[in-house]
C-alpha cells in the first residue's frame, strides 16, 4: 500500500442496495433483518442525490489534486451542497446558472430543487433509529441589514433553516454562531468563524452530525499495534481492530474494496484499497459518478479476515479556489456577483466558503460531523450605506474649513461621560 488509505475514505454514504454482513468470531450475529425502513426518493430527489454525488466527486478530486500528496482530505459533500444550496435561492442571472452548474442541478426547477432537498433531509434523518443523522441549518444576517422575505421562508421551509438577525459589530455574535455550530455538532466542531468582518452581512451555515454503531462491533481485545506503512516508505504504530466477517466486497484492476454498515444497515462505510503499484489519487483520478454507480453495485459477499486502523482526524479548508475552478467564480465576484433575491438593493458577492470536517472511527462505530459556512459581504454601489462604527480608540480633530488650520486634535481611548 502506497499511501494512506485514510486519504480516500468515502464520507458516510448511503448504502446502495448490498447484502449485510454477518460476522463469524467473536459473537453470534443478530437474527434481526436490515433495512427495516428504506428511503423511496421520487425522480426529482433522486437528481438531487445524482447531483450532490457528481459535485462532491469533482470537489473531492479538485481538493487532491491541488493538495499534499500526504495529507489526509476529509469533506462532506452533502454539507457543501446543502450551504450553497441555500445560498443559490439567493441567486439571480448569471450568478444562479453558474451555481446551477457548479451543483450539477441543471434542468431542475427552483422549486424541484427545494423540494428535492427537503425530502432528502427528511429522509436522511429519520431513516435509520439506530442511527444519529441530524442537519440542521441556519442563516444569521446583520440586524442592520434587510433580507427579503421571500428567501427567508424558502429557507425556512424547505431547509428548516434557523433565521436569526444579529448584532455583527458586539463580539458576542462570533460566541453565539459558535456556539449553534458546537451544539449541532455534538462539540465537535467547536467553532467555525473567529471574527466578522465589517463588510460581512450574512453567515449560511450547514451542519452534519453523524453518530452510528457498527451492525457488528469489534472486539476490543482483538486490536493491537500494528505496522501500517507510509506512502514516503516509511512504517508507524497503528492500533489496529480486527473482525472475521462476511462482508460485501468488491474487487477490479485498480482497488479492493468492502462495504461496512451502521445500525439497521441504511448508512456504511466504504474502504478502498489500492491494489500493488496503485495509490489513492489513482483511485481518486479515475472516479466519477458513473464509475461510482458501477463499482457500488459491484459488491457481493465475501468472507473477510478484516484489519482497519483505528482513527480521528479533523480536516479544515477554505472552497473559495476549488469552488471557482469549478465554475463558481462569478458567486465571488465583488462587481459581478447577483445576489438580488436576497436584497436587491446592495451588490453581494459571497466572500468565502468554508468547510471543517471531523469523524473518530473505533470498535464500536463511526463519529463524524461537519460544518460549512458562506460568508455574503456587499461591496458599497450608488446610495448604499457604508457601515462605519467607532467602537475602538480613535483619533479626532476639530478644524477651521477655509484655513485648514487645526483646532483641536486628539486621541481618544477610553470614552467618557458624566452631566
């Protein structure tokens, strides 16, 4: 194995029509049959899906090729696709086809668009009891600042979004956004901003949290230290877990892969393994939404002597550069951006996405969350306020117009006042 197989873990995917597991070691499996409630997407939610696993296979590859061949690269795809979808209902013209493009939602109504998301929430969260898969939303906006009410509503009813104005200038806010991303995180992502910026109108928040057991656990007194060997050909110490099971497994040219499951079996988690002479970007560089349709329904059952390494691992990036490779550049333009639905009265642009992943995978199951923010600034056009507030030491000066002559100057530091 060439390089860290940590790098290609695909993110908590929903299984795709495979047989469960048995496992045959250490404790008699559950009679009890997965699947007790499955998903049944209409068309237009099933294009969602399509849509979101074709965006985020682009944008996962777009992250590797532009990243350390050594570093570990964890994203939720469907976090990104929910905070932007959000943003597009803000979206007009130019801007809203090339985010049209970007999220592969081409030929898909406004409407069919929400509609469609909505039911995937739905569905994504209730599925699976035994499974915790919560997505909750939120857009915070500047109390200075008017949003049209239409797109508050839309938000609101389609991506249960919590709408909130907030007083951006107290630094009490960046503790309050904080905090709704720790608390719809489980705390594991404790924070996603540190500061506002002054031109900074509105926050688009997504947040992902994932918490599954494993259909059949590991033994803890089965893992032990184990060599796992560095793509620099280099070993280290891994705590490695150990099962005897009969997976769903699948084999080409390029990768070994097996498919595990979490609770009632809607939710798995998919390892590839690059076959000899193969690394994960091989894997990475080959994907695309049709070979991942084809190497999904290639599993069958396999009996399995597995060994997977333990791991938790926090990934951090700013999507601004791979948004725009991918067609995005028009949303971050400060003269070219058309946010109008949201207000039409100030030029928007969106100044920064950014997306923070966490997962702790172990012998009892898999801990992920996930969080991605757009930030919306307005660049000032015609009559449109500038936001200037004197909330720091300062300096002053009184003058006489004609003579320019100084009165008075002065700093001051701290403000006082007393009748």
């Amino acid at each position: 194995m060439k390089k860290d197989l940590i790098t290609i873990l695909a993110f908590i995917i929903v299984a795709v029509a495979m047989t469960n597991c048995k496992k045959n070691n250490i404790d008699e499996p559950s009679q009890e049959e997965p699947y007790q409630q499955k998903i049944f997407l209409n068309e237009k939610a099933k294009a969602i899906v399509n849509a979101d696993n074709t965006f985020g296979i682009k944008l996962f590859k777009n992250l590797v090729e532009n990243s350390n061949e050594e570093e570990n690269i964890i994203i939720s795809p469907l976090s990104v696709s929910i905070a932007l979808g959000m943003t597009y209902n803000g979206a007009n013209g130019e801007t809203k086809e090339a985010m049209e493009n970007t999220l592969e939602l081409q030929g898909l109504s406004v409407e069919e668009i929400n509609e469609s998301y909505k039911t995937l929430i739905d569905e994504l969260t209730s599925v699976d009891p035994k499974v915790t898969m919560n997505i909750p939303n939120s857009i915070w906006y500047r109390n200075t600042f008017d949003v049209l009410q239409d797109f508050i509503n839309i938000n609101q009813n389609y991506f249960y979004a919590k709408v909130s104005p907030l007083n951006f200038n107290d630094p009490a806010s960046i503790g309050i956004i904080n905090n709704w991303v720790a608390e719809s995180t489980n705390q594991k992502i404790p924070e996603i901003i540190d500061g506002i910026d002054p031109s900074t109108v509105m926050f688009l928040i997504n947040a992902v949290y994932f918490n599954g057991t494993w259909v059949y656990e590991f033994d803890e007194q089965y893992t032990e230290p184990e060599t796992f060997y560095l793509s620099n050909g280099t070993t280290k110490q891994v705590e490695m877990m150990q099962q005897e099971a009969t997976l769903s497994y699948a084999t080409n040219d390029l990768f070994e892969a097996v498919d595990m499951y979490y609770g009632s079996g809607n939710f798995s988690m998919v390892i590839f393994l690059p076959k000899e002479n193969y690394t994960p970007n091989d894997i990475v560089e080959q994907m695309n939404n049709e070979k991942w349709t084809n190497w999904m329904n290639s599993f069958s059952e396999k009996n399995i002597q597995l060994s997977l390494p333990k791991f938790k691992l926090e990934y951090e990036k700013r999507l601004n550069d791979a948004l725009i490779s991918l067609g995005m550049g028009i949303a971050f333009g400060p003269f070219s951006a058309d946010f109008s639905k949201i207000n039409p009265n100030y030029q928007l642009f969106i100044s920064f996405v950014k997306h923070k992943t966490f997962i702790d995978v172990n012998e009892e199951g898999t801990e992920a969350a996930a969080v991605t923010i757009v930030g919306m600034e307005y660049t000032s056009v015609g009559d449109t306020p500038y936001i200037f507030t004197v909330n720091k030491p300062f300096l002053f000066a009184i003058k006489e117009r004609d003579t320019q002559a100084i009165i008075f100057l002065g700093k001051v530091m701290e403000p006082e006042y007393d009748d």
